[in-house]
C-alpha cells in the first residue's frame, strides 16, 4: 500500500520540481497540454477505432474504449508509472482517460488488482492510482477493495493468448459491495483482454450488473 509518508514525500517533490514532460522532460509551465509539451502532445497516438479494429470483447465485457494506442510518446511515461515509481504521472494519464469514462447512474471505479506479493514488492498498484485521479476528476465513487486478486499471476507479456488466459482464469474473487452496481474497470493497457476478461467474470459473479472496462492504451498481441 502506498504509505502517507510516500504520499507526503510525493506532494512534497511535486512542489519544489518544476512540471516536466512525462514524455521528454521539457520544462513546462503548469497544466499545459494536458500536461505533455505542445509537441509530444501533438504526437500521442490516439487510437481511431476505424483504422485498427476493436478487440473481440471477453463475454463479461459490457463495453471497452481506450483513447490512445500503446506508442510513444505515451509508452516510455506508462512504463515509467508502471514499474519505476513514477507516481506524479497519475494526474496526468487520467486526464487522458477521464473524458471516456460512462456516464451512468449507480457507477463505481475499479481497478484491476494486484495480488498482495506483487503489491508489497511494487509498492504501489497504478490502476488504483488513476482509479484515484479519475474519482476526484469525475466525481464518481470507486472501490479498491471489493475485486480482489487471490491467485498471484506470473509475467505476461511473453505468455501466448492460450497461456495468459490459463494464468487469469480463477485469479480474481469479488465481495459483495458492488452487486446491482455499474462497474468501470481501469487498467493501463489491454492487449489481449484476459486480465481484463477475468476480472469482469468475478465482477458479475458478486453481482455487478455492468461491467465497463476503460484502458489507457490499446495494443495488439
Ligand atoms: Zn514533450
């Protein structure tokens, strides 16, 4: 969990830093361009769902929108979030998801789990970070407790479709705070949409009337 004092010792840095491109460090004034430079905000790779097709939907997928594929210039800042403590970066990939969020009645946000050993190790779990960001951004309640993960996945990305959909099958349980509930579902990247698959079935099986997922980026496997 990340603590109060990180938390401090964040807000603390973000004040005496001056504001840098996530994506090439420029200096910048405050809130320019979402937060990137004029340029790299200029090259971040929105993702038109006429030229690349959407993802067959895992079955307890209601819906899946994503605003940017995974390309720089948003890759290096993602994988900076993700794994190297870049945590001042949540305000600004949320900026990028929020106007993509649902909008309907009885909606909570919640972010894709990290297994407690994986957790503890990290830190931190930057889906529940954004999920943070966009609950202050949109108003709408979330949930960081109820979807948890209780089988410990191994590395991904080197898995094939058949092998990430074995480790995701059975890795997620869900409490019954969100039953009747409209569920969005954030993540960072959806590739194949296992993880994503997985999560949405134990959603449903605690009750959750819809689930939603909302990524950052989209990429093909
Ligand atoms: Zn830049």
């Amino acid at each position: 969990m990340f603590s109060t004092m990180q938390q401090l010792w964040q807000q603390g840095l973000n004040l005496l830093l001056p504001h840098r491109c996530p994506s090439c460090d420029a200096n910048l004034p405050a809130a320019a361009h979402g937060g990137f430079c004029a340029s790299c905000y200029g090259q971040l790779p929105w993702w038109n769902p006429s030229q690349l097709l959407p993802p067959k939907l895992p079955r307890a997928l209601n819906s899946f929108q994503a605003p940017l594929l995974y390309a720089e210039p948003l890759r290096q800042p993602l994988l900076a979030f993700k794994f190297t403590d870049a945590t001042h970066l949540a305000p600004v990939l949320a900026r990028l998801l929020y106007p993509y969020l649902p909008a309907a009645p009885n909606t909570v946000l919640v972010p894709v789990p990290m297994h407690p050993s994986s957790l503890r190790q990290r830190t931190y779990n930057h889906a529940a970070l954004l999920v943070q960001e966009l609950s202050k951004l949109s108003g709408l309640p979330h949930d960081c407790l109820s979807l948890q993960r209780v089988r410990a996945g191994e590395a991904q990305h080197n898995q094939s479709r058949a092998g990430r959909l074995r480790l995701t099958r059975s890795s997620f349980a869900c409490g019954p705070r969100l039953a009747g509930k409209t569920v969005v579902l954030i993540d960072d990247i959806f590739t194949t949409g296992a993880t994503l698959g997985a999560c949405a079935g134990a959603l449903k099986a605690g009750g959750a009337a819809e689930v939603h997922g909302r990524t950052l980026a989209y990429t093909q496997p």
